[in-house]
C-alpha cells in the first residue's frame, strides 16, 4: 500500500481514483499527474513499483500544494476575511451559508440541526413541581 504525502492509498482501486484520496487531488489533477510521470491510470494502487511511487510522491510534492499546506492556507484565508470584518468574513463567524444561498429554507448543513421553540424549556409553577412521595 503506496503512502504519498502521508496518506495511504487504497490497494484495490485504480491509480486515477486512488489518488483522489489527497486532499487537494481531484480526478483532473489525478489524471494530470499520471500523464506527467507516463503512469498508466488502470493500474492498481497495490502494482505500483517503488520507482513509480517515488516519481508520483515527487511530482505532488513540488508541482502541488495538498493536505496540511493545503488546509493552512485555507484556514489562514478564512480567518483573514474574518479579521478584516467583511460580508464573507461574517458569513464565516456565525456559521452561514457565505456564497449566496438562501436560509429561509435548506442550509441545514452550515445552520445545525433546527432548534424548535419551547422545545428546551422545562414547565415551572405547581403543576411542574414533583409530587412529595409518602
């Protein structure tokens, strides 16, 4: 099982869909980086030989930012439109949708499970109160 930029690929998948494990490689960039090292994307991620995986693990290493550069710099993008106070920066801090959608309906991804009104109160007065046990 080849590890490429501290991810292990899955044996059983063909080299093209197997490097899509990465963050930041998608099928495009998959399919760019076989054609630049002369891989054939059919062959399994378990076949490859030392010498291939070298020449992959090189070419993703200089010709491409992924997995942890790639998350920093994205977390240092969002946190900077947060500090600068912008309408994307502020979409960001409460946790909504930041390109545009609507949050009548849907965006119950970025808003959370809904929060029903009343549903988190307890009863108060005498009916609430625990009967005295004889």
């Amino acid at each position: 099982m080849p590890r490429i930029a501290g991810v292990d690929l899955p044996p059983e998948k063909r080299l093209e869909v197997a490097l899509t494990y990465i963050y930041g490689i998608g099928p495009m960039t998959a399919a760019r980086i076989l054609k630049k090292t002369g891989i054939p994307a059919e062959v399994r991620a378990k076949n490859l030989s030392e010498a291939d995986t070298g020449k992959l693990r090189q070419v993703i290493e200089n010709e491409y930012k992924v997995e942890g550069a790639l998350r920093g710099e994205i977390a240092m993008s969002i946190k900077r439109l947060m500090d600068i106070g912008c309408y994307r920066g502020l979409r960001h801090r409460k946790g909504l949708p930041v390109r545009g959608q609507r949050t009548r309906t849907n965006s119950r991804t970025r808003k959370g499970p809904k929060r029903r009104p009343g549903a988190g109160k307890k009863p108060s007065g005498p009916a609430a109160a625990p009967a005295a046990k004889a």
